[in-house]
C-alpha cells in the first residue's frame, strides 16, 4: 500500500511539474508572439514592411511552426514565428539567401520578388540573360536575384551565352563591355579573359559593388563561389575586406584592370555595334553585360563647392575619424545610422535635413537620434538645405525660408540623399522595364 501511494505521488508530482513547465513554454510562446505582432505593427507604421526586392511569403496552411526558419536565416528578425506560424516581420531587409526557403521541412516557404502593393520594376531579359535589345546582357541583382553567389554565377553565364551567339570579331574596340565591378562584373571579366574575349571593365565608384560599401564587416554565403580562373572558394562566413582581396588578388594575377572611377553614361546600339559613353571616353564594343546592381547612383545635392574631396557619400571606415566637424546631409535611416556612428567617434556632428522631422526611419533608428539629439550628440539642422561647401566651411538656406542662412565650420560632408535608380539608364539604352507585383522566383516545383 505504502509502495502504491508512493508511486501515486510521483505519478502526481510528475503530472504536476509537466503542467506547470507547459504553462510556462505556453507563457512563452504567447509573449514572444506577442512581442513578434508588435514589430509587424511597427515595421508597418515605420513604412518598412513592405519588402523593396526579393522576401519570403509562407503559406500558412503549410507551415508548422517549426521555426526551421527563423533560425537560418542569415539576417535575423526577417521572418518569426507569430500565433504557431512564420510570419514576415521586416522584410524589406530581406538581401535572399534563401536559407529560410531550404531549411523549411515543408515547404511552406517562397521567394517572391515585389507585393501586390510595391512591385519592383526589372528588366525584360531572356533565361539567357539576354534583354530585348541584342547583344546586351544583364547579370547579377541588377536581374532581381540577390547574392554575391548568384551575382557570380550569372556574370560567368551571360559571357557563356555571348559567345555562344555572337562568334566571331567586327571592327568594333573590344568583344565585351562590361559595365560595374561588383561580383557580377568581376566574374564576367574573370570569364571573358579565360574565354580569350578582348574586354573593357568600367566601374563609376570602387573595385567591389555593393560589397564594398556594406556597412557591415560580416558576410555570409550559404554556398561556395567558383570563380574562373582560380576556382571554388569555400568562405561561408568571411569580411568585406578578405573577400575584396581576393578578388584583387585574382585580377591582378590575371593582368585585367578595372577603370575605376569611370561611370557609363549611355550605351547605344548601331547596326553591328555599341557606342558606350563614360564620364570619360567613348568605347566601341560587340556585346555588353551590364551588371551595375540595383542600387543606383547617389543622389547629389548639386550645391557649389560639392566636387571636393571632403565631400563623400558614403562612410567606410568610422572608427578612423576622429574629432572632425562633420555635416551629414539627409533623413533617412543611412543618413541617421552614419550620423550616430560619427557621434560615437567623438566628432562635432550637425545633421541637415530638408523637411521638418523624421520619418519612415525604423523603430530603432526613431527612438536612438531622439536621444543622440537629447545629449546634443548630434545638432539637427531641419528644414535647410545645404548651398555651399568651401574647405571650411558650409553655408545652408531654411527650405521653406530661403532668407534664413546658417554657416557652420566643416571638415567633412555626408551626403545621404538617395540614388538615381538604374531603370531610367537601363530605358535610355532601349531596355523594356516591368513592374513585378508579387511573383514566386524561388519555389518548390511540385505545389
Ligand atoms: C546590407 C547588405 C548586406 C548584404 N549581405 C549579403 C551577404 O551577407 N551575402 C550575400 O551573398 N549577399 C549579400 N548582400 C547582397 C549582395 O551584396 C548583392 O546581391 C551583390 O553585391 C550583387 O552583385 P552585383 O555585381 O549584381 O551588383 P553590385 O554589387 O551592386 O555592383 C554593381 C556595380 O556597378 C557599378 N555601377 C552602377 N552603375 C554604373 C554605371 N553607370 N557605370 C559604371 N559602373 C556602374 C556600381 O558602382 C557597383 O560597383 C547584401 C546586400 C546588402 C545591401
């Protein structure tokens, strides 16, 4: 009896520690949902919900709740797990790894480029990469597909895919133009020089594309690159700078240059060639691959003194300026997170703004310059607009009250005003454009 009563017990006290451990995952679980709902409302009320580009949509009938993906996703608080099931928390700085997709264990999960309310406009091209306008091919994000990776593989494909239609030599300067050292570009001139093309690389800005001008050291690449003329290079998780090395390194001992610094200005398609004008000569070339990205130009404010070096436009190396006055210019989240990142350096930091407050600035962003501002970390000059940047000095008109000038000593300008999007080049050069709303790129075949 005293043996029976004692495994009553233990049956009880087991049944009791199991209820109350379930109530507490259960706790849990709620509070986490909870707190997931909350930053969908923010990111909604923030206008940063809707994704710019490529995103993860789950089917809900689908998914489990398993939270397979929330967990390999590169990125963190793209996608959690809201009510039992993943659900898109900001997506709009989803870059596509597409390591949510494959590591689902039910499918639930797609890649879609645009929504039914932002689309995102691409260019016509071929499953070649050739556009409407022959000879020109496109590679990389410019395409819509994300990636260092895919960046690659798709600059190799598209010379592939020239010379594989276009044989043979004109009188044209060279085989292939290739227009943005980014992955693309890189790997597209790699694969010309092993293929014998004659080619020139024209890049506006800096050996690297958008690599170059992350923010952040970190990079991850969920499978190996293999680039031509050296081969698989296996770095799954590596830095801006080692992966810019080696890109030097392989170009240089390949004897290709890339003109930096050289922006193309129009591409234009004669009878049995192209006539390409850059910032600074004029090439002629049989084919082209464009691989300029999808991020533009940066927008300049067009005042007087604006072409000097003390004028950047984006900010690499933080932590080694020091003690500087600096002017940043703009209101979105890069001109705040470079702002605060300059303050942190111990500068003197003014920020100019054209409109009267923020707006549209993630959550975090909002509620950090608010006390950068309080601690007179950073001096806000709203509604100005700058007019003149001298080697000392900026001077700055009210945007409503051109009367009210501000002069403020300056050792650096950062402009942060936007970018001049590729599509009105891409339609100079004859390329059709569509909007995108919503469309599946990376899907399982069988649903
Ligand atoms: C914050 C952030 C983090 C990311 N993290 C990762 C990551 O961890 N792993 C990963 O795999 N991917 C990541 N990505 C995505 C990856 O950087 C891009 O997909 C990749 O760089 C695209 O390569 P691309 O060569 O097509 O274009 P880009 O890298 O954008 O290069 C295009 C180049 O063309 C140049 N160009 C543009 N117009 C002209 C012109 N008219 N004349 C001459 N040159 C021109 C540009 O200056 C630029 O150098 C990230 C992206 C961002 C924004």
């Amino acid at each position: 009896m005293e043996s029976f009563l004692e495994e009553l017990a233990g049956y009880i006290l087991g049944i009791l520690i199991a209820s109350v451990s379930l109530f507490f995952y259960l706790r849990g679980k709620r509070k986490k949902s909870r707190s997931n709902i909350e930053k969908i409302e923010k990111a909604k009320e923030m206008g940063i919900y809707e994704p710019v580009s490529l995103h993860p949509v789950v089917n809900e009938s689908i998914c489990i709740g398993s939270a397979a993906c929330v967990m390999a996703c590169p990125e963190k608080d793209i996608i959690a797990i809201v009510h039992g099931k993943a659900s898109a928390v900001n997506t709009s700085r989803c870059v596509g790894h597409g390591a949510c997709f494959h590591a689902c264990p039910v499918q639930a999960i797609s890649l879609y480029i645009g929504t039914e309310k932002r689309g995102v406009e691409l260019p016509h091209m071929s499953e070649e990469f050739e556009t409407n306008v022959p000879g020109l091919y496109i590679a990389g994000e410019l395409g819509g597909m994300g990636l260092i990776k895919n960046a690659v593989e798709q600059g190799k494909q598209a010379v592939e895919y020239f010379m594989k239609k276009y044989p043979g030599k004109n009188k044209a300067q060279c085989d292939l133009l290739i227009i943005g050292a980014g992955p693309a570009g890189i790997a597209a001139s790699l694969k010309a020089k092993e293929k014998g093309l004659s080619f020139i690389t024209l890049e506006q800005d800096t050996l690297g594309g958008t690599v170059y001008s992350f923010p952040r050291q970190k990079l991850v690449m969920t499978n190996p690159m293999d680039l031509p003329l050296h081969g698989k290079v296996k770095l799954y998780e590596t830095s801006k700078d080692e992966l810019i090395t080696l890109w030097k390194e392989v170009l240089e001992k390949n004897q290709i240059t890339v003109n930096e610094l050289e922006k193309v200005e129009s591409v234009e398609r004669k009878p049995d060639h192209f006539e390409i004008k850059s910032s600074k000569a004029t090439y002629t070339s049989r084919g082209i691959i464009m691989a300029i990205g999808r991020r533009g130009t940066p927008r300049k404010i067009g005042c007087a003194g604006e072409v000097s070096p003390k004028v950047y436009y984006r900010l690499l190396e933080p932590e080694l300026i020091k003690n500087q006055k600096i002017l940043v210019v703009g209101g979105g989240d890069s001109a705040i997170e470079n702002a605060m990142m300059l303050a942190d350096e111990g500068n003197e930091v003014h920020l100019s703004y054209r409109s009267e407050a923020f707006s549209r600035l993630k959550p975090k962003n909002s509620e950090k310059i608010n006390q950068y501002i309080a601690a007179r970390k950073i001096i806000p000059l709203f509604s100005t607009t700058v007019t003149e940047i001298t080697e000392k000095k900026v001077t700055l008109k009210g945007t409503d009250n051109p009367e009210l000038i501000t002069e403020i000593e300056n050792d650096l300008v950062y402009v942060y005003i936007g970018g001049e999007l590729p599509t009105q080049f891409l339609e100079k050069a004859g390329i059709h454009i569509t909007k995108r709303f919503g469309e599946p790129i990376l899907f399982h075949k069988e649903k």
